[in-house]
C-alpha cells in the first residue's frame, strides 16, 4: 500500500510539473512572440484576455497541485530504504517554489497591473512586456528544470528494490 502511494504521487506530481512547465514554454516559444507582433491595444486586451481566462480549476489543479504532490512524494521518500528519489524530489521542490516565488513577485503583480491600468496601451505594453517575457522565461526553465529532477527521481525509483523495507 505505501510503495502504491509513492509511485502514484510521484506520478502525479511528475504530470502535473509537465503542464504547468508546458504551458510556461507555451507561452515562451509561441504566445508572447506571437503577441509582439501585434499593435498595443490588441496585444493589452489579449493579455487582459488570457489572465481572466486562466484563472480556472485546470489551471489550479495542476499549479497548486503540483507542489503539494511533490511535497508529499518527497515525504514518502524519507523512509528508510526509498530514499533513491529523494535527492531528485528535494531538488523539483525546490525548483519549483522558486518559480512559484517568481510568479508571484514579478508575473502576477506584472498581470494585475495591466488588468487595473487605465493608462494607454502603448505605456501599459512598455512597463509590463519585456519584464513579463524576461521573467517568464526564467520560470519556464526552473519548472522545466524541476520535471526534469522528477523524471530523474521516478526512473531512480524502484517499488522491487524497496519492497522490503515497507
């Protein structure tokens, strides 16, 4: 029972690290180059667009979900015997406060600022832009980064090699 708790919140926290990181590349590769084409008032509405819309069950599902499954993997690998992954988990937990810290700091404070401005466009797309993007790359590797110790703590993980110590 316990070694089908473990794999099965490592599993989840390694699903739900992988789309919250692909949504951030998402946003890296295609949706902020895509929008730096655009004129600043659409650029703005779409923005304004995007934070109402993502603010949804989904996206809180996996967003807040992932720490707290990862947290709890990382607590189930401190027992004697499963402690293979725990390097990996410590390191994804880590990883990921640190874009949750980031997110908070620098994104959201940059998203409610555009959604309450009633400056121009052009004024609203210079403040928030390049930092948006800047900064949105930097947690986009963090929680890349953070899959990739979860991807490495789930192939270190053995239910067989541990069986025994249960």
């Amino acid at each position: 029972m316990y070694d089908a708790a473990r794999a099965t919140t490592l599993f989840a926290a390694t699903l739900a690290t992988g789309l919250v990181a692909g949504l951030f590349f998402a946003f890296s590769i295609a949706v902020m180059p895509g929008l730096r084409q655009a004129d600043d008032a659409t650029f703005v509405t779409a923005m304004q667009r995007i934070n109402s819309a993502i603010v949804n069950g989904w996206f809180a599902l996996a967003f807040v979900g992932a720490p707290l499954l990862i947290a709890t993997a990382t607590a189930l690998h401190l027992r004697t015997g499963t402690r293979a992954a725990l390097p990996w988990l410590t390191a994804a937990l880590v990883l990921y406060v640190a874009m949750l810290a980031i997110t908070f700091t620098v994104n959201v404070p940059l998203n409610n600022a555009i959604d309450a401005a009633h400056t121009q466009p052009t004024a609203l797309r210079a403040h928030f832009e390049d930092k948006w993007v800047r900064w949105n790359l930097v947690r986009t590797l963090a929680t890349t980064a953070a899959l990739t110790c979860l991807i490495r703590g789930v192939l270190g993980y053995s239910p067989i090699s541990s069986a025994g110590s249960s």
